[in-house]
C-alpha cells in the first residue's frame, strides 16, 4: 500500500506520515540505537544529522506558521497520548525545545 501524502495549499508544506519538508531541509524519523531520533537532511544534498532532543521517540508532523520551528510529536515509552512539541530548525533564531499547548487535540501556536 503507497504511504498517505498530505498536499496544502501553502507551496513550502509537504508530509508524509513521518517525514516532513520546508523544500529546504527534509525531518525524518529513523531508528538509531534504541529510540526513534529527529533526522535532518539539506533536500538538495549533503550529509544527515541527527537533532538533539530529550525525547526516545520524535516523529516529526509538522511547521510552526513562521516555518522556524518543526512541530514534534515526542514520547518517551509506551504511551497512549503524545505531546506535541518544537524543534527548532536549522534557520530558527530561538534555540529551546517548548512543549506546545493543545486546543482539543491540535496544537495552539
């Protein structure tokens, strides 16, 4: 079966359940060493690079509206709920990994 592709209208927003692009740098989830890790890429070549974050688990599902930070949903073992969380990206000028607070079930930017 061909894995979901989400398409909006905003042109620099692409997903893939798991994988998300700004058309500059590709996030990914990749299973390294006992916990499913943050992955960058630059789309148009060079070397992976793992993101640090605090979590066993960081699958990335998405952009904050500026497209600074990449929105993260984090655990840490066998949980039924996640949060949702912000890494920043490699042009981000912030630093810190937020948790983001949910409005019903999506997250309030």
């Amino acid at each position: 079966m061909c894995p979901l592709l989400f398409l909006y209208p905003d042109p620099f927003f692409v997903t893939l359940h798991g994988l998300v692009t700004d058309v500059t740098d590709l996030y990914l989830s990749e299973w390294r060493e006992s916990r499913i890790s943050l992955i960058t890429v630059v789309v148009h070549g060079g070397a992976e690079r793992e993101v640090s974050t605090p979590f066993l688990q960081a699958e990335p599902v998405g952009f904050s509206p500026d497209k600074q930070h990449v929105l993260v949903l984090a655990g840490n073992g066998q949980e039924t709920e996640r949060e949702y969380w912000t890494v920043p990206g490699r042009l981000a000028s912030s630093r810190g990994i937020h948790v983001l607070p949910l409005s019903g079930m999506v997250p309030r930017w």
